[in-house]
C-alpha cells in the first residue's frame, strides 16, 4: 500500500478495481482522497494529469442509485461509466508504456 499524495497508489487502486478486489463506492472515494485531497500535481506526467483527472470527474458525479428519470442520468454517471473510465485509463497508460518500450508501436 502507498501514502494517500503518491501517485503510484491511484495505479494500485486502478488494479484491485480491475481485479475485483474493491468496488465502485470504494475506488471513488480512496480516488477522491488520494488525487483531489492529498497529490501535488506537479509530480504528475502531462497524460497522468489528463486521465487522473478523468477520473476525478466520473468519480465526483458517479451515482450508485438506479434512476429512471432520463434527466437525472444525464448529470450523474453510472457504474458502467465508471468501469469503462477505468479500462480506459489502464489502456492509456499501457500503451504510453508500449511506445517507450517499442520503438516499432505507432
């Protein structure tokens, strides 16, 4: 386990989401006191900032109550979003790993 301001602990949280081990409630609010309350932003890489702060979004406004009302969906994001921001974050980081790794990736 990390200290809440390091960064390596959003990328520890992304993974026991992935790997089921927390769920939807708990990746947000660890996501929410590690990156919006505890991390200086400027140990964050450009792309970190950009996905980290994806992230923060779906995970402020990330509802875990099913509506039916069409209006209130449209504010708050459901679980599916918030899995599909999480792959997308993982993928992200994966293929910038890639690219510095193999020369040949475009």
């Amino acid at each position: 386990m990390y200290e809440k301001n390091d960064k390596r602990r959003v990328y520890w949280l992304i993974d026991l989401y992935l790997a089921g081990k927390i769920d939807d409630k708990t990746f947000c609010d660890e996501f929410y006191y590690s990156y919006d309350l505890e991390m200086d932003g400027s140990t964050l890489t450009k792309l970190e900032r950009e996905v980290f702060d994806v992230l923060s979004i779906v995970t402020e406004r990330c509802s875990f109550v099913e509506e039916e009302d069409p209006e209130i969906k449209k504010v708050f994001f459901d679980k599916k979003d918030l899995c599909y921001a999480i792959i997308e974050a993982k993928r992200s980081f994966e293929k910038q790993k890639n690219l510095m790794t193999d020369p040949y990736s475009y």
